[in-house]
C-alpha cells in the first residue's frame, strides 16, 4: 500500500516534536544522573509542577488581556506561552536548589537505596503540593487562540500542522544547542564535566562539589519545570503528569547511555519519530512502542548509544 507522503510529514514533525519534549525532560534527569549519581524519581513531579506554574502564568495574563484575533491573536499567545514557560522553569529552580542543599546532600555516599526512598517520598509530597494549591481536577489553560493556531502556508500545500508544535521544535532545538556549548564551551560546563568525570581530583584543584551539585540540580530541575509548561498549552495539567514522563525519561537515558547528554538527544528523537510512525500504523501500539525500540536498541548495544557522561559527555 503506498504511503501517503503528507501524512508522512505530519507524523514524523509530530514525532520530532514529541522527541523534543522527551528531551527536555529526560536532559534533566540525565544531567542529574551523570554528575550526582542520583537517580530522581521525584523528577516527573518537577515537570508538573512547572505546568501547574504556567497554567497559573497563563491564566493570569489572558485574563487580563483582551485576546486579538488573526497574526497579532497568534504572536501573543505564543509570546505567553514561552514566558510563562520561562517564568515556571525559574520558580521551579529554588525547589530544586533547596531539595538538593537541605536534604540530598547528606545522602550522598551512602547506599543508593536511601536516595530511592527519599526522592519517591519526595515524589509523594511534591505532588499534594500541587493538589493543595490548584485542586485535584485536571486544568487547562484557556483555548481562545485554537481557531487561528495553524500555519497558512501548510494548509496551502494541504497539510494541517500546528504552529505551536513548531514552536516547540524550535525552541528545543536552542535548548539543546544551549546545553551543548554550556558544557562543551564555558568554564561552569567543563568543570561540571571534569566533576563527573573525577570528583577527586575536581576537588582537589579547588572545585566546590557542594556548589557544583547544587547547581547541576537546579538545572535539572529549570530542565523538568521548563519541559512541563512549555507543554501545557497543547494538553492538561493534572496530579497523574508526573508518572508518564519520568518512565519515558528512563526509557530514553538507557537508550542513549546512562548519563550521556548526547544520548539522551538522539535516543529522545528515536524514541520520539520511531513511536509516532508506529501509532499512526497501529495506535494500541502507543503505550509498547518505546519499550519495543529500547529493547530493540540494547540488544544491539547494551550500554546504550553513547556510553556515559565520562566516556562521551
């Protein structure tokens, strides 16, 4: 049966958008992972409450503004969008901050057990957080920008794509070209790698792995806020978010490579395309479709794509 190449092109822009998504939540965790040696748990629940943030950013401002119709309608909602994205990703930094001064630091060296149960009931606690203040129904900020959020010159060539999937392509794509040079080009970034790689020896040339580590997990957690609300506008905010992206952030970071970056990137736009073609061929397939590609990845290479952070950053 041939294969209709519009719908080709939906799908696979909806995959590359989904991988972007997967990222941003899975780079978080992965940077986490890679330089503390702590596997968050609670990093799922960091990513809705970024949403509930920007739902709450959202809300206030549309409703203080008197939406425009046509290209200015559009150009507002998106400017909305990606600053309340920015502002949910900055308050979910000091949570993060504090999380990992206070509490995680006096975990570290100890077995890996008590981190588990520590950022599961974190997990737990985070998310009556979020039940205490927006409530236990489902949310979703107002749709008074759907009729006009597409894109003129698709619909002429007869495809219907949304203008703020896009968006979200292109804003990953900075991100991920932002974490890149930050680790690969700035002074903070490589002595965060030299960390990961030697704690020791980063210590002993005078590196302060308390400030190191306090940064690196404000990041994951600017990360997993930023990556929730920048998603928000195209879905719900609700106490059941957090579960889903946590385990598909796992699923990416084993693909990719325990703690490598670049494999979390290229093992979330895998994950991403590869799940998307399969549902539009089968969509029970949904739910399978990522744990079929890392079963089918690691048995081919069983370290993931790119090793760790140490080996391949």
């Amino acid at each position: 049966m041939p294969v209709d190449l519009s719908n080709l092109l939906v799908h696979t822009l909806n995959g590359v958008q989904y991988g972007f998504i997967l990222f941003l939540i899975a780079s978080g965790l992965t940077v986490i992972l890679g330089i503390l040696d702590v596997l968050n748990l609670a990093h799922g629940e960091l990513f809705a409450f970024g949403a509930y943030v920007a739902f709450s950013v959202f809300g206030y401002v549309t409703g203080a503004i008197a939406p425009p119709s046509g290209a200015g309608g559009l150009a507002l909602f998106l400017a909305v969008s990606l600053g309340a994205a920015v502002l949910a990703a900055l308050a979910v930094v000091p949570l993060g901050a504090a999380i990992e001064a206070v509490f995680l630091r006096r975990l570290y060296g100890r077995d890996e057990v008590y981190q588990l149960v520590f950022t599961f009931g974190l997990l737990l606690i985070i998310k009556d957080l979020n039940k205490l203040i927006w409530g236990p129904t489902p949310v979703r900020v107002q749709s008074v920008y759907s009729g006009i959020n597409r894109i003129p010159v698709a619909e002429l060539v007869g495809l219907n794509f949304p203008t703020y999937k896009l968006v979200i392509i292109g804003v990953g794509a900075v991100v991920v070209a932002g974490l890149f040079w930050f680790f690969d080009r700035t002074k903070t970034g490589r002595l965060i790698r030299a960390t990961a790689i030697d704690r020791e020896m980063a210590t002993a040339i005078g590196v302060s792995t308390d400030r190191t580590f306090t940064l690196v997990f404000a990041l994951g957690a600017f990360l997993a806020g930023f990556a929730g609300a920048i998603a928000l506008p195209q879905s719900t905010a609700n106490l059941a978010m957090g579960a889903n992206p946590l385990v598909l952030s796992f699923v990416v970071i084993v693909i990719g490579g325990l703690g490598s970056l670049r494999g979390a990137f290229v093992a979330a736009l895998l994950v991403g395309v590869l799940s998307r073609w399969a549902v539009w061929q089968y969509p029970p397939a949904e739910l399978a479709a990522p744990f079929a590609i890392m079963i089918l990845v690691l048995l081919v290479k069983p370290d993931g794509l790119f090793g760790t952070w140490g080996e391949t950053a």
